[in-house]
C-alpha cells in the first residue's frame, strides 16, 4: 500500500497519531508537501464526505476525521507559502450574538478548510459589528452564520441588513445554517443559501464561489 492511501486511510479513520506520524515521514522522505496534502488527507476527507452524506459516518467521526487532517496540516504549513495554498477563496464563520452552540458551526469550519477554503473562525457570540468589521478586514467571498436557537436566528438578518448598510453585501455571499433554520428561512432573510449539514455546505461554497 503506498504512504499516501495508508495517510488517506489514518484520516479516514480518525486516526490522528498515525497521521501526524504518516506525514512526518513523507516529509523526511523529501515529498511534495502539496501531494501529501492532495493525495494523503484531502484524498483521506474525500472517502469521508460521501459516507457522511448516505449517513454511513456520524458527527463524531467526521469530526475525529477532520482533526487528523488537520493534524497532517498543522506539519505542512510551515513547508508551503501561502500563495502555494491552492485556496478556494475565504470564508469567515461564527455563531450568531447570544448563541453558543458551536459544534455544528466548529464541524463546517473543519471540512471547509480541508475542502481547500481560507476559513476565519470568529467563534461563538459574534455580535453584528463584529462580523460587520471582520468582512472588511478579511475581504471574504463567503460569510457563513449559525444559530440553534430559535430566539437568535434573527440575529441572521440584522447581520445581513448592517452589511449591506456597510456596503458590503454585493461583494460576497451569505450562507447560513443551524438545526432550526431551512431553505425557506434563508430566502425570507435574503441569505444566498442555506446548507443542512457540512458536507452540504461546502458544496454550497463551492457553488457560490466557482
Ligand atoms: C450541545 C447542545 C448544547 C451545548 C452547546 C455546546 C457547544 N459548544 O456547542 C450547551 C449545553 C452549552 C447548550 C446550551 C443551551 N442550549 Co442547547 N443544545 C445542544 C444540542 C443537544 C446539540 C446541538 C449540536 O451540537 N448538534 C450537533 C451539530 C453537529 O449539529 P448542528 O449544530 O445542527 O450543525 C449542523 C448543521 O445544522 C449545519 N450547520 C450548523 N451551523 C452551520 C452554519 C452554516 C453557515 C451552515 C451552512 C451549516 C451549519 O452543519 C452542522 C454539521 O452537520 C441541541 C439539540 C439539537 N438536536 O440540536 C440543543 C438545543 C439547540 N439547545 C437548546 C437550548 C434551549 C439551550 C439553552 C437555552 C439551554 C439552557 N436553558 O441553558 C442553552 C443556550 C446557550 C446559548 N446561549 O447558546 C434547544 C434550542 C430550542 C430552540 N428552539 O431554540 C435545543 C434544540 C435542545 C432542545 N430540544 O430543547 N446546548
């Protein structure tokens, strides 16, 4: 078996000690930092993605999935300048103001960064300036939002209304997501999508930005 699928296989499983190991020693081998992360991790998320979607993974081992990866890409940085990055574009993320959840919103941010996004965590709680000042300081394509609780979805709107007051809203796309939003909701909001679980949000990404 070649060191790449035993890397892809060490994501697959969640296995991050065999990972960050896998990666060391494509490293010390002298490989192409760009293949170990094209052919080993992101070749390792791309078996998860689908299982994930037929509902063969769960949260959990997606979650462990992406945190092997991210393992694996902790060792890499270092080795690649930014503009090497093949980067999908950027997208900022957080957790609505008075809402802490952030599992969901902490899961989208994984798989969009192992799917090839710049991805800004302003965690949970983020107030609608506070996104409003992070869209100019971080130019990004994509701006996600998420709420689980229903008295803080409207946050969703305040916070697209303030950027386009900001004039910031024809510049980028907003996708939101959270257990109790839908497509309906999103619509009514003036969102440019809605996406029900990560996978579905990173294809929506790739939708909006492609
Ligand atoms: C875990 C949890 C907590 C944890 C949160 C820990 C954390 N760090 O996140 C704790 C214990 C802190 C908590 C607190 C509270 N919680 Co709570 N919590 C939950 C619970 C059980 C699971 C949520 C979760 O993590 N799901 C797993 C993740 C993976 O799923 P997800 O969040 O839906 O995310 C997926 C998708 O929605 C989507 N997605 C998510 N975000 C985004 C963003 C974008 C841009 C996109 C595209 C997609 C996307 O992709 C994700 C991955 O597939 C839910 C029950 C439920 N069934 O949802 C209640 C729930 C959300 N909580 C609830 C409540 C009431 C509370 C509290 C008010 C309880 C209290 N009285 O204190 C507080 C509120 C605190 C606050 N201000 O936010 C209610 C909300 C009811 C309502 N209708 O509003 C729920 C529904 C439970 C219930 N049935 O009553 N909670």
């Amino acid at each position: 078996m070649s060191d790449f699928i035993k890397l892809a296989e060490a994501v697959f499983r969640g296995d991050f000690g065999g990972a960050g190991q896998i990666t060391k020693e494509l490293i010390d081998n002298g490989t192409d930092p760009l293949a170990i992360i094209n052919q080993g991790l992101i070749a390792g998320m791309d078996i998860v993605a689908p299982k994930f979607k037929a509902g063969e993974m769960f949260v959990p081992e997606v979650m462990m999935a992406a945190r092997a990866m991210a393992v694996g890409m902790e060792l890499l940085k270092p080795l690649i300048n930014d503009v090497d990055i093949p980067s999908k574009g950027t997208v900022l993320i957080g957790t609505v103001a008075g809402d802490l959840h952030d599992i969901g919103k902490n899961l989208v941010a994984m798989i969009l960064e192992s799917g090839g996004f710049k991805v800004v965590d302003l965690g949970v709680d983020v107030s609608v300036e506070k996104f409003v000042e992070a869209a100019k300081q971080y130019n990004p394509q994509v701006i996600g939002m998420s709420a689980l609780l229903t008295t803080t979805m409207v946050a969703m709107k305040d916070t697209i209304d303030a950027l386009r007051e900001a004039g910031l809203r024809n510049n980028l796309k907003i996708i939101v997501g959270g257990a109790p939003l839908s497509q309906e909701f999103s619509d009514q909001i003036g969102a440019d999508g809605y996406a029900s679980d990560a996978m579905a949000a990173k294809e929506l990404c790739e939708k909006l930005v492609g």
